[in-house]
C-alpha cells in the first residue's frame, strides 16, 4: 500500500539526519507485520529479491529494458565517485556520524546496486549512485503500537540535472503501478512463507 510521503516523513528517522537535501518521492507501507524484534527478517528477503528476475513478468522485463538502456547510454558505469548532486561529497557515508559505521555490513540487496550505509534496529539504509541520480532505499520497522511493526519503504532521490529529473519523471508512473506493486506482493508471499 502507497504511504503519503508525509506519514513515512514523521517518524524520527536516522535518515533525515543524513539525507535532509534528498526528497523522499516514494513510501510504501510493506506487508510484513511482526514483533519489534523482526526486522532482521524482512531484511533477509528484501535481500533475496532481484528485478530483473522478479516473479512479475512485466517487472523483469522492465527492469531488463533499463539495464539495457543503461548500459548502452554508460548510465551505470562506476559512477560511485560522482559527487552528491549539489555537494563535494561523493557518498552519503561521509555524513554517518561514528556509532553508525560499518552497521551495515553483510545486509546488502543482493543483486542490486545499492550500497549499504547503515543499519538500526528498526532502520536500514543503502545508496545507489550513477549518471541520473543519487537514491536511498530506506527500510524500516515502523512502530504500530502494543508491541506490532510495520515494514515500510522510503526512497530519497537527488536527480543529475535534467537528464535525472526528466528520466525520474519518466519512470513515474511505472514505479507506481507497476514495480512496486508487484514488489509488495512478491514480499508479502515471502514474509507468509517465512519459517516462524
């Protein structure tokens, strides 16, 4: 279920802190509901998931057509070194204050490019830098009350230019209707079928 940006927002995240010059332009409310203690878990299968091998059909392909595209326009070539837009520096770990350094080790997504930046008992983050934009997925175990979480998603962007902000216009609606849906559904079948 789509979350207003504002609802995701009004937590107190560790991720306003680092990313206040990011905007949040996407927040889902994830089906995964536990105790305060299982985080961990939702973490685990949103390392398992890959979309260019999603069970949705029509989320493969679209993630095959944009790393194909990426890949002929250089959009992914190690760009890990292009500064934040607006900024000197080149990633949002620069900006982790001590306590959160090296939290993230061993929870990276699998396939996907993001990088890992930090990691709470109720927040993970990572960063994924190339010639379009600066992005953080954002997870986290939202507090619901009487000892009940919530997963939710957050995902900050910084575009490069116009190139960015018209390629994050252009895929709008896709995100929308398409890859996130179906990614909350590949979840939620993941998170029934969990061991308990």
């Amino acid at each position: 279920m789509r979350l207003p940006v504002a609802e995701h927002a009004a937590h107190p995240w560790v991720i306003a802190q680092i990313a206040p010059d990011f905007e949040l332009i996407d927040a889902w409310a994830l089906p995964a509901q536990g105790g305060p203690d299982d985080f961990g878990a939702l973490l685990e299968i949103m390392a398992t998931l890959d979309g260019a091998n999603a069970e949705s059909a029509i989320t493969r392909t679209l993630f095959r057509v944009r790393n194909q595209i990426g890949a002929r326009l250089g959009w992914d070539d190690a760009n890990r070194d292009l500064p934040i837009p607006g900024c000197t520096e080149t990633t949002l770990s620069q900006r982790l204050p001590p306590e959160l350094r090296g939290t993230a080790t061993g929870t990276d997504l699998g396939e996907a490019s993001f990088t890992a930046l930090y990691r709470t008992s109720s927040e993970w983050a990572a960063e994924l830098s190339n010639s379009t934009v600066h992005a953080v997925l954002h997870l986290a175990w939202a507090n619901q009350g009487n000892d009940s979480c919530r997963g939710q998603m957050g995902v900050y962007v910084k575009p490069r230019g116009r190139l960015g902000t018209t390629y994050m216009a252009l895929i709008k609606t896709f995100r929308h209707l398409i890859i996130y849906p179906a990614l909350t559904r590949q979840i939620g079948r993941a998170w029934q079928a969990r061991p308990a």
